[in-house]
C-alpha cells in the first residue's frame, strides 16, 4: 500500500470561502471512494473539533487518503490535504499548500469569490499548484455558473472554462471531480533512494498517543524504528509508528516519496514540533531542509484575566494543556492592578485570539475577561536599541523613545457596490490608504494598505455592521513602518488603571480617549466621592468626565434596638469589597472595568 | 475594682427597658418588624411572660449591685392592644427591680384606630407619660396603599384625645412614597407640624425584605422616587421641621430641644438597654463584658421558653473591641451631636482612630461629611446634613 507509483499519487488541498461547501465537498469525496460507509459518515468528518465545525472553519491541518479506480482503470491514491482556512494561519496555511501539488478552489456559484477565496488562491498560485476551479451548488434557482466563471478568470486570472460544475450537497458530478483530479493535477516527484527530508505539516497532542506529527516525505523513506531529526533544532526521536489517514489511523510499514501520513515518536509535547521544520534521516541525514521554514511568532497580545480570582490556578492548567495542542500560542503570567492576577497571550491573529478565548470559556469552562488587544511595535531607543513592545503598560518615558514602528497589512475587502462608500469611509478613518479598487458586476474589491493596530481595534464589527454583513475581509502582514504613537493611561482620580491603557495613533487617541471616558461614566456607580476619569497622554489630560458624588443613602429607620443587623450587613459590605479596586478614597467595583474592555470587543 | 480594660465601661448612664408586644390586628405591607396576627391574642399568658422574664433578666442584671433604670419602651407589633392591666404591671415590676429615675419616660407606640385611643386614658393611669402615634400618613388614599387601619380623620382626633391625656406625644409620618412629589410632601409635612407638640418621627419608605412592598417592588409595581427626589425630600424635611422649631437629632427624628425620646437615644449612644419579648434585642454590661442579647423571634416558643426556663434568650454574645466600635459609630453618627471619642475609647476598648480608615477620614473631612468639634470634654466626631444623607455609603467605607 505504501509502494504506490509516483504516477498514482495526487495530492490536492480544497481553497474555499467559508460556507461555499469545501467540508461537504470533502464529505463526499470521502464516500465516493468508499472510505467511509454512509453510516460511518458523520457530517464533515474533516472539522472534528467542535469549534471547527461550529464556526465551519478548520484550525488544525488534517489529511485523508482516498484510493480512487479511475476511468483510465488505474487505480490511484489520492491524498486530500485540508488546510486551516483563515488568514492568521497564513504560514501553516503556505506549509500544507507545500505539501501538495495542487488544489480545487471551490466557489459557490450563487455567491461568486470572495475575498478569503483570494488570498488563499494566491497562496496556491505561489506553491506552483495546478489549480481546478469548482462551482458548487449550482443546483440552486440563484446559481449564475457562468457569471461566476468569468470572475474567476477577470479576479483571479486562470482559465475557468474547464471548472467542473457539482452540487456537493447532492452529490451531483463527484465523479468529475475526482476525474479533474486524476487527469489534470501533476503527480508528485521525489527519489526513494535520496535521504530522507519530509515537511512537518502540522502536530497535534493525542491524549492516548501523545504528539501526531503530519508529514510529506519529499524525498526518500520514512519507516517504523528510524531515528529521525529535527532539522530546525537537532532533536532526535525513534519512530514508533508509521500510519496513514484512511480517514482512521491505519498503520505502516513506511512512507515514500509523494506520501502523506503521520508519524507518532515519543515527543511530549508540540512546542517541539515546528511547522515547516523537515525531518531527516538521523544515520543518513540530508544535506539542507526544505525551503521555507519560519517559526510562528505571536502578532496579537491581549492580557487574559479570571473573572473570579480564584480560577487563577485554573486558567494557568487550561492554558498549558492547550498550549500541548497549539504551539503558536504563547504565555506569560502578568499582574494587573485593576484586574488582579492573569496571563498576556500572543496569538498568531485574531481569529486565533478568539478561537483560544472560546475554547478557555467552553472546554475549561473558564469565565474569562481580555484586555484590548494589541500588536507588536518596534521600539526604536535612543541608545541604538530595538525592542519589541505588544504591552501598552511596558511602554517607556517618551525621552527615551527615538521612534516607533508599527505593523502593516495589506487587506482584501469584497462588499456590494451599496455598502462600499461606507467601507471606503471606514478604511481612511482606520489611516487607510487604496492600492487599488476593482469592480467583479455589482461587487466592489478594495485593497488597502491599513495598520494592524487599527484593524485589531473593533475593525470586523464596524465592517460587518457597515455592510450589513456582506462584506468579506482579508489580510496579509506587510512589513512595519514608523509612525506617530502614543500611549493613553486612563486615570480614576488621577490612578492610572493598567488594565484599559492603550496605544494608538496620535490622532486617534482623543476621541478614543474620550469614549473610554465616557463608556466608564456610564458604568461606575456614583460614590461617596466624586470621581474624575481622565484620558491622558504622559502628564497631558486629553479626555475628562466626573462622576458626581451620591446623593443620597440612608437607612431612615434604624430597627430599633437591633444593632447586630446593622453589624452584619457592615460586614457583608465589606466582604462585597473584595471585588473592589481601591482608587484613593473611591472604590470601584472591578465589574465595571471588566463591562468597559467586555464593550471594546 | 480590677483594672481589666476588657470590660466596657457603662459610663454610668441609666438602662433603658424596651417591651416587646409582638401582635398587630393587621400586617402592614412595608413593615418587617418582629409582628404577628393571631384570631384571639392570648393576653394573659403573655402578660405573665413578660413579667416573668423581665424578673430574671432583672435579677442577672442587678447581681453586682443595683441598676438606676430611665426609660421604658412598650414597643411592637402594636402595644396599644395589651391590656392596660398588663402594661400597668409591667411598669410596677420595674420600679420595683430597679432604681428608677425621678423623670422615668415611659413610652407607648399607640395605632389611631377608635379602639386604641378609646383606652389611651387607662394607658395613662397605667403610668404611661408618652405616646408615640402611628399615623404614618394625613392623605386616605397612601393610607389604604400602606395597609392601615385608620383614615386620616381618625389620626386628627386621636391627635387631639393624646393632646388632652398627654404631656409628651410624638407621631410617625412616612414619606417618598410611590408618586408622592416633593411638593405634595411638603404640604402634608405643614399640614402635620400644626399638630405636632414636640416630637416627630419622619421615615423615607424603604423596601425591606421579606415584606409584601418587596415582591410589588421587585415586579415593577410600586416606584420609589428616584435618589436625587429622595434627597431633595429629605433636605427639604429638616428645613420646614426647622422653621417649627423641631432639630433634627437623629437622621429620621426631629424634636424641641430637651423633647428628645431619652429611650431611643440610648440605643443611639450605644448606652445598656434591656430588651424583653419575642425578638427584642439588649446590650448589657455584665462583669465579663457587654453582652449582645436576643430573644425568640416567634411568640409562643419564646412564652413557653419563658414559662420552662424563666427566660426566652435565644441569643447571647459577648461582643468583641471591634464588635463595639463598629457598633457604636454605626448608631452614634445617625445622632446630630455625634460621638464623643473619650466616651468611644471608654465603651469600646479602642482609640477611635484604630476604628476609622484614615484615607476616608480625611476625605470626608475635607468634604464636609464629618467634622471634629473640639468640645470641654474632649474631641467629639460628627456627621454634617450632607453626610447623613449618605451615611450607608460612608460608614461602609469609613468603619473598619
């Protein structure tokens, strides 16, 4: 099974627009080639994470091996590599795209592109795959297949004429597909008597097995008992087990050149297993890895805070047990005046952020509370040094900063001709700048030059609600630039609360100043004292509200000669201040600094 | 005499003796008061409970020497349905187990139903020379909405009929009712101080729980003036008491000056007082230090306590330094002449200033919440108008 002739191998990834079926496609290739029977069908068996399939997006890497008889009466092994569908997994994306030699791009022919579609195409175009454009769903009355087909070929710029035309939903045209497949994607090449060199696609933490490692051998073999090393860091293994997808884990004997598989080797955790890192032969090692290794760095931080102080402990175990899934996220404890005890995370996005702050509240049932996110800067010292800044509270005295940089992106915004006027006003106010502005009929596709910092900062929710939730949204880091920044403390009666301090555009700090002020205006309770809350800049105060001492609160009876009842509820008031942060002479319940970053989001 | 600090000073002023009566003809919908309905009230057997447990309560109090009584408070429930034999008893019992002042106040809280003030006379023969009226309101129509038993017409003539028997009459008002304007309430404040001798109760509704206004509140159905109508109301009250001549000495209670209800300021000035009855509560100095006492709330289990034992104690706590200093200041500032801090380090154990957070000191200092008077017997501590109308909030935050 493992001796399969290069020229029986294909190996393909499926490009799609979130909801334009690329699960359902999956689906019934899977049953097409009678993998699974319908009854062991469950619905898009490829997202087995209950996130992934409720989002209909994929996180992990994930393979299935196919054996297909085609028309030509050969019968071929097909590798179905799926690919994590969202921007902030680009490099794990641009790694399994390495691992295959083509793709189906599939497009919902009522639908048309959209901008995810794009980016991923594009990735595809630059791993040198054989692209076959699929129009799905063209069994509905909406269906405009050839409208659609013109678009691919004016936005994307491939021929479109060969698109094969399914309804995965019914299974219509599958067999063409896997046709497409056999007849127009390039078989794989690779020599099995080179050394060994295989990508590391991805890895993920099995309870009962430890780490899976997701490989493509490129060259060579990869077989049970071989010493294997790591050629990023040196680290060696003995490979225990050697198996395909099918979809199950069924083990081998060895895996050639052209195959995917996986490998499953002792390793106790996935920090030590880098995407994109290339396994060799420890006996017989080869001479360079394979091209492209980057290791992930974290673009996103946002601190993450127990609601209830006690889950601490708690949420320092549920991050580490993720952590054992998900290399690419990174920790570390931090303490917050206003917040108490917690953790500042880097993510490789914001999808990813959001991701691991969901599964935190889910599968560890963890009442969790995030301050605003931020990206990277590059600090710039007067000394000569750099330094990397993603928390607004490290941020030194402005007399020691030379300069700052922020990161760039380039994004990919897909909206009806109707709502764009209001996605142009968005962008420039976010200090966009056009690159370009095409039209594909009635839909409009800018492309901007925009900050990350601004995007990070409420950006998918003004664009939803601007385009009634039409337009679709795509980015891709590009490059740091100096620019004018500064951070803003917020002070209650001339405190600062670390929590809510932020950096931003200078010209974006004063209306954002303000409406933190006023946002907290509304969720303080009025106090025994008057509170001032102030948005500042260093020593300059941008912003200012007061919120104006109670009036009134007065028990007007005293029950009588009952003195102990009002003894306990003193006592219970105090006991109510453990969730206090004192400020000076006023408290503030911590609530309302948790509903003032929970209004951010 | 030893010199055990632990021991909290007396301070030499006379005990105080409420009397629970713990039975009302109706319930009334705001009130969360230790008060019950029964079809017959069981008159004598209550009268010999409460004999009898004022004697034993008596005797544990009056073991190291004898105690000089000032006051007593026939409280409730509704007092004004004991019989007037029982009330006369009681009083007899106590001159009798006590050393009593010359001026002893005794006090009755009295409803303005016919029946009640029908028997105010024998009430006064009985040895009472105070009563306290609930009238509660001089508008029918917030009558029936707090459940009373009287109209407004019936508190004017029990007014009157009080006025001719009694020396001392004070009476209850409840005001910031539901739809009730500041405007509105300032008439029926005018209304009322024309027929106040010298003494007024003047409470702000409040929901308490457990009680009927609770759940129509919870439901949306019952509205309170919001906190700035409330405190404008509350302001305005002490002005108009003022220009009748009535001070505020207490957050809800305005009198002439030397008309003060000595009984209440006991509690208020965290002086002894002895409570007995269903629920009453005491604070008494024994030899081994002061003593937070309570009694069974219900009434039969605590008269059958009574008839076994001699006592209905449910409850007995020696109170720790920082019990007593918190519950001093809790009471004391509630009073418009505050808390001499002589008599606070004598009573508590403790320099008033290890019983206050010094930030929030300052700053209500410097806010004029609190002020210092230096006076001929020392430093007293006191809250302005402005901080007792926000007294919760800054003895939450001031109180240690």
């Amino acid at each position: 099974m493992t001796d399969t002739p290069l020229s029986l191998i294909r190996n393909f990834s499926i490009i799609a627009h979130i909801d334009h079926g690329k699960s359902t496609l999956a689906d019934r290739l899977i049953q097409a080639c009678g993998a699974l029977t319908a009854r062991e069908m469950t619905n898009q068996v490829l997202d087995n994470m209950e996130l992934e399939r409720e989002r209909g997006i994929t996180i992990k890497a994930q393979t299935v091996r196919l054996t297909y008889p085609a028309k030509d009466g050969k019968t071929y092994v097909l590798n179905l590599m799926d690919t994590p569908g969202h921007v902030d997994f680009a490099y794990e994306v641009s790694r399994s795209l390495a691992a295959c030699e083509g793709s189906l791009l599939v497009v919902d022919a009522s639908q048309g592109v959209e901008a995810q579609t794009l980016a991923n195409v594009y990735q595809a175009i630059d791993a040198h795959h054989e692209i076959v454009p699929v129009l799905n769903k063209v069994d509905l009355p909406a269906a405009e297949p050839e409208r659609v087909r013109a678009q691919i070929e004016e936005v994307i710029g491939i021929p479109a004429d060969d698109a094969v035309q399914i309804s995965a939903k019914t299974g219509l045209n599958i067999e063409g597909v896997l046709e497409a497949l056999v007849t127009r994607l390039p078989p794989p090449v690779g020599d099995d008597t080179r050394p060994l060199q295989a990508l590391l696609v991805d890895s993920w933490y099995d309870p009962y097995l430890g780490v899976i490692i997701l490989v493509r051998v490129k060259e060579g073999r990869l077989k049970r008992g071989m010493r294997i090393r790591m050629m990023s860091n040196g680290a060696v293994y003995n490979v225990d087990q050697v198996g395909v997808f099918a979809p199950r884990m069924v083990p081998v004997e060895d895996l050639g050149p052209g195959e995917m598989g996986y490998i499953n080797a002792a390793i106790k955790t996935v920090a030590d297993c880098n995407v994109g890192d290339t396994l060799t032969d420890d006996r017989r090692p080869a001479e360079t890895a394979l091209e492209g290794f980057k290791p992930s760095i974290p673009v996103v931080w946002c601190g993450l805070y127990p609601v209830d102080a006690d889950d601490f402990e708690k949420l320092r175990d549920s991050l580490s047990k993720l952590r054992l899934n998900d290399a690419s996220f990174h920790y570390e404890a931090e303490t917050s005046a206003a917040l108490g005890f917690g953790f500042r995370c880097g993510f490789l996005g914001l999808l990813h952020l959001e991701i691991i702050q969901e599964r935190l509240s889910r599968e560890f049932n963890l009442d969790l509370i995030a301050t605003a996110p931020s990206v990277v800067y590059r600090l710039y010292r007067t000394n000569g040094e750099m330094e990397e800044l993603h928390n607004p509270a490290d941020m030194p005295d402005g007399s020691v900063i030379e300069r700052i940089e922020e990161p760039w992106i380039v994004a990919t915004i897909m909206v009806p001709d109707e709502y764009l006027g209001a996605v142009l006003t968005l962008c420039s106010e976010r200090r966009g700048i056009q690159k370009d502005l095409t039209y594909v009929g009635n839909r409009a596709m800018a492309v901007y030059r925009l900050p990350l910092n601004e995007v990070v900062f409420d950006f998918y929710d003004r664009l939803k609600s601007v385009s009634r939730g039409y337009a679709s949204f795509d980015y891709q880091m590009d490059g740091y630039e100096e620019s004018d920044l500064v951070r803003i403390s917020i002070l209650v009666n001339l405190e600062p609360v670390d929590a809510l301090s932020f950096i931003a555009h200078r010209s974006a700090a004063e209306s954002r100043g303000r409406s933190i002020c006023a946002k907290l205006k509304e969720l303080i309770p009025r106090q025994l004292f008057k509170i001032a809350i102030q948005a500042a800049i260093g020593s300059r105060v941008i912003a200012r509200e007061t919120i104006g001492a109670m009036s009134k609160d007065v028990t007007a009876k005293c029950y009588g000669g009952d003195i102990s009842r009002k003894r306990k509820l003193l006592e219970k008031q105090k006991e109510g201040k453990k969730r206090m942060r004192q400020f000076g002479k006023v408290e503030i319940p911590q609530s309302a600094f948790l509903a003032a970053l929970k209004m951010d989001h | 005499m030893q010199s055990d600090v632990q021991i909290p000073a007396n301070g030499g002023a006379p005990l105080a003796l409420y009397v629970h009566w713990p039975f009302c003809l109706a319930k009334c919908p705001y009130c969360d008061f230790n008060s019950h309905v029964r079809d017959a009230i069981p008159q004598a057997r209550f009268a010999a409970a409460l004999r009898r447990e004022l004697a034993h309560e008596a005797a544990r109090l009056t073991a190291d020497g004898p105690r000089r009584l000032g006051s007593i408070f026939f409280g409730g429930g509704t007092p004004s349905l004991m019989a007037p034999e029982t009330v006369a008893s009681l009083i007899t019992d106590a001159r009798s187990l006590f050393a009593t002042a010359p001026d002893l106040e005794i006090t009755l809280e009295a409803n303005p139903t016919s029946v009640e003030i029908g028997r105010l006379r024998a009430f006064r023969d009985a040895g009472i020379n105070r009563v306290s009226l609930g009238i509660q309101s001089l508008d029918d129509k917030a009558l029936h909405l707090l459940g009373r038993q009287h109209s407004a017409g019936q508190a004017i003539a029990a007014l009157e009929t009080a006025r001719a028997l009694f020396d001392r009459i004070s009476f209850d008002l409840i005001y910031a009712r539901p739809d009730q304007s500041p405007a509105a309430w300032r008439a029926e404040l005018n209304q009322a101080l024309v027929l106040v001798s010298d003494h007024l109760s003047l409470y702000q509704l409040t929901i308490e729980p457990g009680t009927r206004f609770e759940g129509l509140h919870r439901q949306g159905l019952l509205v309170l003036p919001d906190e700035e109508a409330g405190a404008l109301m509350y302001e305005e009250t002490a002005t108009v008491a003022a220009t009748h001549g009535l001070a505020a000495y207490e957050v809800s209670n305005y009198a002439r000056p030397g008309a003060e209800s000595r009984h209440n300021l006991t509690y208020w000035r965290y002086d002894d007082y002895l409570g007995i009855g269903p629920g009453a509560h005491g604070r008494m100095t024994l030899a081994d230090g002061l003593h937070a006492t309570r009694r069974h709330r219900a009434p039969e289990p605590w008269a059958e306590r009574v008839e076994r034992t001699g006592s209905g104690l449910m409850q007995d706590d020696i109170l720790t330094s920082r019990d007593r200093a918190r519950e001093m200041l809790l009471m004391g500032l509630r009073l418009t002449e505050g808390v001499p801090e002589a008599r606070f380090a004598r009573r508590t154990g403790m320099p008033m200033t290890e019983a206050l957070d010094p930030v929030i000191l300052a700053a209500a200092l410097e806010e004029g919440y609190l002020v210092r008077d230096q006076a001929p017997g020392g430093t007293i501590l006191r809250a302005t108008n402005a901080g007792r109308l926000r007294l919760e909030a800054l003895l939450g935050a001031l109180v240690l």
